[in-house]
C-alpha cells in the first residue's frame, strides 16, 4: 500500500539557532524578519507567552524583554545548510523523498510494514537529530493531505511524542473531528469563514460534505483535497522540483530612503540577483516587474506604494539587459519626496534557457554574453556574493542594507565565524 510521512523541522529557524546555543534548548527564542521587521519564527515556549507569528517586533518588544526571550535577526545563508544536511540526512534513510519547503519533506514510506510505520518514524527522528541537532515530527498517512494533518497533530500534543500514524481508516475517522479546516493543507485561514457558513467546520465535515458544493466553494483543488483526507491519493511525490514560475527578490531597507540614486542602486542590487537566480535555475525571463514601497506601519508619513512592469523584446538572463529595463522602469515609479522602506522586483513568463526563441533581427553576441555572465557568476560562487558586480548595483557604504543587528554568526560558511570550543 502506498504511503507517506511527512518530515516537519520543529520550529526550524529556532533550532538551528539552538544548535550552535545549546544553553537556549527549554528557553524562548523568536526570528525575526528581514530587518528585524516581525516574528517569523518561534519555540514553544516562547508561544506559550503569547507570542505569535507575524507581529510587529515593535509592538512585543516590552512582552519579550520582559521574558528575557532570546532574539536573533534571520540567517538565511545558515538556515539554508542546515536545511541541507536535513535533507541529506532523510535522503540516507528512503528509497525516495520530495523536498516540500527549507523545513519539510514528504518520504516515500511505502516500503515499511504496516506493524513498523510508527517505530521506523522514530528512528528517522533519533538519526536526524543525532546528524543534524534538529528536532522534527513526523506524521505518516495514505495521502499527503493526510500526512499534514497527522504532522500537525503530533507536533502539537505531547502524547505522542512528535510521531503520528493515521494510516489505517478507523484511525482517519477518528482523528479528522479534532482538526478544524483552517488547519487543513490548502485551505487555509482565507477560505475557512466561506465554509463555515455552510455549517462545514473541521476535517470530517469536509469529507461528509456534498462533493458538488465543495467544486462550487474551491474548485478542483479543494475537490483533489477532500479525496486525500478521505485518503484517495491526489496528490503524488515530486520527486524533482517543478520549473521556476517566476523569481521575486526584495528586501526592506535598514531605514528610510529619499535620496534617488541610494533608491535605485538597491532595487538594482536585486534585479541582478534575481538575474543571477535565473541562470542558475536554467530559465529565462520575458516580463520584468519593479515596485517600490513605503512603511505601512508610520503614523507620521504617508504611505507609498508604486510599481511598474515590462514586457522584454526577448526572453533573456543577461543582467545588463535586465538593468536597463529596470532603469526605464525607474523612471517611472519614482515619485521625488517620498520615503521608501523597501524596493524588489519580480521575473515572471520564464522560459528554459534551451528553448530561447530568436528573431531574423536579433543580432545581440549571445556566445559573448554567456561567458561574460558565466564568468561573473563563477567569481561570485568561489569568493562570496557581491564579489564582482556592476557599477549601478553597487553601493561602497550599503546604506540602505537591512537591519540584522540581532543576527547569529555564519558558522558554516565562514572561517572567521566558525564555532570554536575552549
């Protein structure tokens, strides 16, 4: 019988912080965003002071001083290697496994016995910790539906320890009373209300509910998601990642910007990672979108939000050609005057880089501009990002970087912050 278990790290930006902090295991942690803007992360016992997900760190700062809670700024280029050996770890120990987000795996669990699911689930979670120091549930089920409702029950009553087998239907009819829809992979807090009107409030009701009404409220997707929780697979294992639909990157400021010249190098400085993301994805963009923001959240100035978008004369990953789209487009959105809190932009209608269309006019030296961004991208690769670059990314003082003033050590990927033991 097929089956899968769903690998959920525990409060994953938290415990790799705890990693390198052992003396912060059983104390309340929270991550903040990118510049230190909201909680994005947080330990139990830091939830049990009421702390929640999403809040401005501003309006808590007096709860978490308070409670002596430990904070730290987001290391992403951490969470990342960490994320890395959790999943070389789960790829040792199944025949097969998809990577769902930094955090989750769905395992290929079909291979184990009925009798063994939930003490092969915990030997997983003893090798993965023992590797890793990473704490992680597992919920294991029929469907991926279902291993998500499992992983969320076992990850939040202690009776079972961080593993949960709903692989049997009498166990499946038990369970899905206690889940309420909101906390039903794909549903969600924003279709919730929707169904409740039509008295349909936890897993259960979804299942017994008429299948025509649930394609009218959510469509085929919702349909596909009511087969799995009546454990009907819908949804198999990607066991390669899905193309690239579109590549977004933006970042907040550190503070306020009016000056245009600062403005523009940031939104530049992600217009050429975003460009560097697509040739190491193999794709190529035909749309450039740009936007630039103000602080939603000042009460003194008023709040700006503008963008603009392109449709380029060819698809394309060569930065230069990237940049000067974004520089026209600029030109447009700047409003002199305003303060702006973040910049990004969005690549989307991406092609693969083998499938690049020309034209009888397109006279552009494609050989020439492959090597020169090879080039480019194998500097930044071995010396570090931001190694080598153009003059309009580039800004000597990094004035408008994010705020990280809270942010752990890189300890895996530099010398001079490695752990060191005394």
């Amino acid at each position: 019988m097929e089956m899968v278990a769903l690998v959920d790290c525990n409060a994953f930006f938290c415990s790799c912080e705890r990693v390198f902090k052992p003396h912060l295991w059983n104390k309340p942690v929270v991550v903040l965003s990118s510049n230190d803007g909201c909680l994005i992360a947080l330990s139990a016992e830091a939830k049990a002071l009421g702390l929640k997900m999403a809040v401005p760190y501003f309006k808590v700062k007096h709860l978490i001083d308070k409670h002596k809670v430990h904070v730290f700024s987001t290391n992403y280029m951490l969470y990342a290697h960490m994320s890395g050996r959790v999943m070389a770890t789960l790829e040792t120990l199944v025949p097969a496994l998809e990577v769902y987000s930094i955090d989750e795996a769905f395992l290929d669990f079909s291979h184990v016995p009925e009798s063994n699911r939930t003490k092969e689930a915990r030997r997983i979670q003893d090798i993965v910790l023992q590797h890793t120091g990473i704490p992680v549930s597992i919920g294991v089920a029929p469907t991926k539906t279902l291993a998500k409702v499992a992983n969320k029950l076992a990850k939040t009553h202690p009776q079972w320890n961080g593993v949960l087998d709903l692989s049997r239907p009498q166990d499946i009819e038990r369970f899905l009373p206690f889940v309420w829809c909101e906390d039903v992979w794909g549903i969600g807090r924003a279709s919730a209300p929707k169904l409740s009107k039509y008295g349909i409030r936890t897993a259960a009701d979804l299942v017994q509910a008429d299948p025509f009404m649930i394609k009218k409220l959510m469509g085929t997707v919702g349909t596909r998601l009511v087969n799995e929780l009546k454990g009907e697979k819908s949804f198999p294992l990607e066991l390669a990642p899905p193309p690239a639909k579109s590549i977004i990157c933006s970042r907040s400021f550190g503070r306020l910007l009016s000056q245009k010249e600062e403005v523009k190098r940031a939104l530049f400085y992600h217009v050429a990672r975003g460009g560097a993301k697509l040739r190491r994805k193999k794709r190529q963009a035909r749309h450039l979108t740009i936007y630039l923001r103000g602080n939603r959240f000042s009460q003194k100035e008023t709040y700006v939000s503008r963008r603009a978008a392109v449709q380029l004369p060819l698809a394309t990953h060569y930065t230069p050609t990237l940049l000067a789209a974004a520089d026209h487009l600029f030109e447009k959105v700047w409003q002199e005057g305003a303060l702006y809190a973040k910049a990004g932009m969005m690549l989307t209608d991406l092609i693969p880089e083998a499938a690049h269309p020309t034209t009888l006019f397109d006279r552009r030296p494609h050989q020439k501009e492959k090597a020169l961004m090879t080039t480019l991208d194998t500097l930044n690769k071995r010396y570090g990002t931001g190694t080598l670059g153009f003059a309009s990314q580039l800004q000597k003082e990094n004035l408008w970087r994010a705020k990280e003033a809270l942010k752990s050590p890189n300890y895996l990927t530099r010398w001079d912050e490695i752990l060191t033991v005394s």
